[in-house]
C-alpha cells in the first residue's frame, strides 16, 4: 500500500484564522467565499455529504498560486456555510501513476468505505493522458491510502482516438457500479465515456454516454473536449453538466437535461451553467435532505503576475442547490443557509427609478453584500445595478437586464483602473414570462460577483477594483422607468473563525 499524504499540514493551512490574519488589507480577497489560506485551487473534487458532515476536496498547490503539482486540498463543513480546513488528501506519488499530480475526481461511498477515483497524471510533462486512479480513506476521511494496483486502467480504450481522457463521475446502479470519464475525440468532439465495474477496481468501457459535435454551434458550441462530467437524476429527469473545453482559450460549463434509460442518456435541452467567464468544473452531491448541491471553480480574471503578488489564486462558489422547473429550466439558487452570514439588514420598497435620476443608495455600501432587488419593468429598456462604484464613479461594474434583448449582463468594462484585469461584457439569455418582476439575487465578496436571476439564470465574474472606497451601490434604468418594488440588502459575514 502506498501512502498518499506527503505532509500532513499544508504550509498557510495550520488555522482557519490565516484565512483573514495577514489578508486584512488584500481588497481582493473573499471572506465568505471558500478558498484555502494561500495559493492555488481550482476544481471542486470528491464531494460528498459523509456522516453528517460535508466534505470538500478541490485542486490545490500547495506551493505556489499556479497550476502546478496538483494535490487535492480537503475541507469540511457542517452547515455548508463554515468550513475547517483539513490535511491534504492527496499528493503525487514519485514514481507513481499520478506522479505529475492528482487531478480531478469523485468520491464515493463503497459499502462504508470511502473511496476517491481520480486522475493520475503520470508528469506533469505531459498533460492529456491521465489515468484513472484509486485511493480509499479512513473513517474521518482523513487519510487516504492509495490502491496499490494503481493505476485502474493502463490507457483509454483502445478503440477510440482520443484528445483527452480524465475527470470522473462515479454512481451504483442496481449493485453494478458506472463511470463517466470526460474525453475528446478527435475530429468528433467533447465525449463521456461510460465503463462499469463490480469493484470499483476493474472496469470495462461500454460506450460513449453523450458525445459532442465539434462543428455544431448552435444552440451551443460545447467545444473539443469535456471535462469534468457530473451525470445524477434530479426530480423526474437526469443531468449530465460537462465543462466544455477548446485548447485552454474556452472554458464553460454546460448542462443536459434528458432521460437516461438502458444506461443510454437521451439529452433534450441544454444551456449555460452560468453565463460568466469565471464559473467552471462544477461537481455536486447529494445531502441527507436529497438535495443535490453544486459548487464550481470562479477563475481568476487578473493577471498572473497579480496572482503570484497576491499569493493566491481562485476561489469556490457560494454553494447552490439545483432543482428541475415545470417547464424544464434548471433551477439554481443559493443554498439557504448562507442567510446565516447576513447582518445588518435593510429593507426598502417601492423606489421609482428612471433614466435621468440616478438614484445612489447612500447608506447600503460594501465590498460583502448579499442584494435582493426585484424590479417592475415599466417602458424601461435596460434595468440594473452599478456596484463596487468609486465616489467619482471612474470605478463601477454594472448588473443589468436588458429588457429588449431579454438578456441578464454584467459589464466590467469599467469594473478596476488596473489593466491588469480582464473587462468587458458577459451576458446570458434570461426570458421573463408576462408580468414576471426580474429578481436580481446578488453575491458580492471582494473580486467575486455571482448573480442568480429569477432562480433560472446565473452569471459569475470576477472584479479588482483598485480603491478602497469603490463600495457604492446605483439603481438606473435606461430608455425609461421601472420600480423597485423590493430591496432587501445584508452585510456578509466571514465564514472564518475570529481569533480567540
Ligand atoms: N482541472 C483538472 C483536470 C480537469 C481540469 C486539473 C478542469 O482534471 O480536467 O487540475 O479545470
């Protein structure tokens, strides 16, 4: 047997209060985000509700904010709002399948035995050609030992062409269990590749669960590869989210939602996981309430040098809970209970808002907020929020729906007076049915902004602004009025522990 935990407490990673301690003058720094003490993480790994507590394993170098020798960083929770950080699970093996590090996986529960399938990625040298990996735990889940018959498949079946081939989803079905690898083929497009297995240990390949069409652009283009498949049934239907990837220039999250039969999926909507440039590689699990819980990766959008300077780099989403809408949308909202983190709450209604006044909410300012607003749409073409705004507005970010268009944005294009950060406009399509009030449900920590819209629509950015004081909040409208009928508005709370 191979042990896999090379050093027990990652350096930065001994207290939860390094997580504010020596970050007090970092403006970009979340508080009520997850992410570890210092520098990198990427994907949400090994999710799994275990024994009354969450857990959450993520891609983590321990050494530097890049990616690089990838370990799997670990944390728990008992409310899905606080979390404790724990030894890292993994780390590479010298000489060992996963060598060049352990990449993304899942954790399942083997008959009480915890166990984790992941990507070994055998150098660091060659990336694209990882292979599945093994590694089972402990009660506590806090050490892992690695299956000494590692690796759990020399190579991809051999019949297939294949770009990529790593990431994995892990489910028993009527006592046999299945996985889901994510793949490209060439010249084909993204894939999952569907094995089974009575042991977890052999696995024979079936055949492709869903395939993409690398030329097919519409009603989406989902790219070359997928990454990071997560395929469970929800409500009456399934889902499959891959994370669409074209030579590391795209990344973005796609669902499907169909049905699965005779261990065939059958997709017959998909969509954006969430509209932003900064949500990827999402992963869910299953709760003692059956709710199915997902978190992504909300990618850096500013320089590497201002990574390397900050000393960290990426940040996990807000927890979301999804559900299937009568008419088929996914529905994604926060999860309840980070209402728990609100303070100070204020509460105002019936505001008129018109393009010509622009109304400055003077007493709600902050960089961690949590904002409700709902809006009666009158002859208003565009309706929003600017936040994060500087005194002389030279720094805001817009939050806005544009009414004609039907689409939800947020435009960063004057988010920072840095160039060192990525701007521009990212929008998604969010169509209100007859007299619906759009609903605006609003996140803000420091560099992350995520936006859920009328439950059905999400859109994740990242924003620097420079200046301590770009804390102000505008309602507008443009090209006419529209009322705030509510606005509820909170102070967020750091899920970190205060010094004792
Ligand atoms: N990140 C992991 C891969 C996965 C990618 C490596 C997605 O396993 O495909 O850190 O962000």
């Amino acid at each position: 047997m191979i042990t896999s935990t090379k050093r027990s407490a990652p350096s930065g990673q001994q207290s939860e209060m390094n997580n504010t301690v020596g970050h007090l003058t970092d403006l970009q720094r979340p508080v009520y985000h997850f992410l570890p003490p210092a520098n990198w993480l990427n994907d949400p790994n090994g999710l799994i509700y275990w024994h009354g507590v969450y857990h959450l394993f993520y891609q983590y170098n321990p050494d530097a904010p890049i990616h690089h020798n990838m370990h799997w960083g670990h944390a728990s929770s008992i409310d899905l709002v606080h979390w404790t950080h724990l030894p890292i699970a993994l780390a590479p093996t010298d000489g060992g399948p996963d060598a060049g590090g352990c990449w993304s996986g899942c954790a399942v529960d083997d008959d009480g035995v915890p166990t984790l399938i992941y990507s070994g990625n055998p150098a660091s040298s060659s990336p694209g050609f990882q292979v599945p990996c093994l590694a089972t735990g402990d009660e506590n889940l806090l050490t892992w030992t690695k299956y000494a018959n590692n690796p759990l498949m020399a190579s991809p079946p051999a019949n297939l062409d294949l770009l990529e081939f790593r990431d994995h989803c892990v489910w028993k079905e009527d006592g046999i269990w299945y996985q889901l690898i994510g793949a490209g083929i060439r010249d084909v497009g993204g894939a999952c590749l569907l094995f089974r297995s009575r042991d977890l240990r052999h696995w024979e390949y079936m055949h492709p669960l869903a395939v993409g069409n690398k030329d097919r652009v519409i009603p989406l283009w989902t790219g070359t590869v997928w990454e990071c498949p997560d395929f469970f049934p929800l409500d009456d239907q399934h889902v499959l989210i891959i994370s669409a990837w074209y030579q590391r220039t795209t990344h973005y999250p796609v669902y499907m939602i169909g049905a699965y039969a005779a261990h065939h999926f059958f997709p017959k909507d998909e969509g954006l996981v969430d509209y932003g440039s900064s949500f990827y590689a999402p992963q869910s699990m299953v709760d003692d309430q059956g709710r199915r819980i997902m978190f992504g990766w909300l990618r850096e959008g500013w320089s590497l040098d201002s990574q390397r300077a900050a000393g960290w780099s990426g940040v996990m989403s807000l927890p979301r809970v999804l559900s299937i809408a009568l008419n088929g949308d996914l529905m994604m909202v926060p999860a309840p209970e980070l209402e728990r983190l609100r303070r100070d709450g204020q509460q105002r209604a019936n505001i008129e808002v018109h393009p010509t006044t622009r109304k400055v909410l003077e007493d709600i300012r902050g960089a961690q907020l949590e904002i409700v607003v709902e809006w009666q749409i009158h002859d208003a073409t565009v309706v929003g929020l600017k936040v994060r705004c500087s005194p002389d507005r030279t720094e805001e970010t817009v939050i806005a729906y544009d009414v004609q268009e039907q689409r939800l944005f947020v435009d960063r294009t004057h988010a920072s007076l840095s160039q060192e950060v990525t701007g521009g406009v990212q929008h998604g399509r969010l169509v209100l049915a007859d007299g619906e009030h759009l609903k605006l449900h609003i996140f803000l920590d420091a560099s992350v902004i995520e936006v859920f819209a009328n439950d059905r629509a999400c859109l994740s950015e990242r924003v620097y602004p420079t200046r301590s004081d770009s804390l102000g909040i505008d309602l507008f409208t443009q090209g006419g009025a529209a009322t705030v009928t509510h606005l509820n508005t909170w102070e967020m709370a750091s899920i970190w522990a205060p010094c004792e």
